[in-house]
C-alpha cells in the first residue's frame, strides 16, 4: 500500500463524536513515550501529522485521520501515563475504553511496545484485557534502530514467548523504527490485507 493522501478529520472523547463519515478505522495504541506520534509520521510519510513530544502523555484525544479516502488511521491516548492525576487518568482510561470497546468500525488495534525492554505488566494487562474482550489486535515492537539487529532479534524473542505463555498462538507482530522506515512497508501491507478481506466479506 501507499499513502497517497492523509487528512486530519478530528478529535473526539467519545463515540457520538467521531467523524460522521463511517471507514474501517485501524487505531494505534501504546504506552506513553513509546514513539506512537513518530510511528505515526513515519507511516503516513509526514512528520506533522500526529503531535511528537518528549513529554509522555501529549495524546489525550482521540485523533481520526483519513487515510486514501479508504480509512482511518486512529490516534489513540496513551496508557499508562506517568505524572497526572488520578482523575486525569480515569478520564483518559474512558476515553480509550470508550473507543475500543464501542468503535464498531475498528478493525485492528495495534499496540506499540517498546523494543528494547521486556513486556512489563502495565503492557502485559493491557493485552491481557484486549483478549478477554476479543479486541482483533497486532503488536508492534517500537525503537527497532536503538539495539544492534542481533541484540534486536534476540529480544524480539524473548518478547514472543512471554506472549506464548498466555496465548496459544501470536497475534500479528511487526519490528518498526520511526528513524529508519523500518517495518513501514510490512504495516501497511498487512493493513491493504485487512482492508481486502473486508472488501470481499461485503460483496
């Protein structure tokens, strides 16, 4: 796939305000400062498009972008936020349980997860709590430039199989870097895949 065209078509805090045209929505979600905005950017080749920040936590809505006129890639807040409040946090824990569990138009929902470290258990619950829901979601290993590719591959890993210890099967994985381009191209591949087979389910 190519991105031809990339359009900011709003931000809500709940369903009712979504955009009103309805596409196949593929959201993207991470815990803060995993490199969510600049994966963003990095997909849709353009490095205004989602806000980057070294502060974590600068999402705090839900950004719909439309993407070819064909869909939408789905900005989400991040988890797991560092230094808010507890009613700040409640507040954004709706806004993306709000989205995830009553979006009927969402697709996929990828998770970013930081290469370079295990899976910790904010992440771990996350994922865990995505499976009990039957939320449809890929895994998407961030940072893929920060570690040499053996040291990579060797933590990819290592990652793989603490997912196989709660699931029987994988669910989609990617390796990107927002640096290199790494992964782009097997992202939005699998995204046209996606998109085809709901072009033939609706036939």
């Amino acid at each position: 796939m190519k991105i031809s065209e990339a359009l900011f078509s709003g931000s809500s805090t709940r369903i009712s305000e979504k955009p009103k045209q309805k596409f196949p929505e593929f959201a993207f979600i991470g815990r803060s400062n995993v490199g969510k905005s600049s994966l963003i950017n990095m997909l849709c080749n353009n490095k205004k498009l989602a806000m980057t920040s070294s502060k974590p936590g600068k999402t705090r809505l839900v950004n719909h972008f439309l993407i070819n006129r064909e869909w939408y890639l789905v900005d989400l807040p991040g988890y797991g936020y560092a230094k808010m409040s507890a009613t700040g946090k409640q507040k954004l824990e709706q806004v993306i349980r709000n989205y995830i569990n009553l979006s009927e138009e969402m697709v996929m929902l990828f998770v970013l997860i930081d290469s370079r470290h295990d899976i910790g258990k904010v992440d771990m619950d996350f994922l865990i709590e995505l499976g009990q829901g039957q939320v449809p979601f890929a895994i998407i290993f961030t940072k893929g430039d920060k570690n040499g590719p053996n040291a990579l591959a060797a933590q990819v890993e290592k990652m793989k199989k603490q997912i196989l210890e709660l699931w029987e099967e994988l669910p989609p994985t990617f390796v990107s870097s927002s640096e290199t381009g790494l992964g782009r191209q097997e992202i939005l591949d699998y995204i046209e895949t996606v998109l085809e087979s709901i072009k033939e389910e609706n036939k």
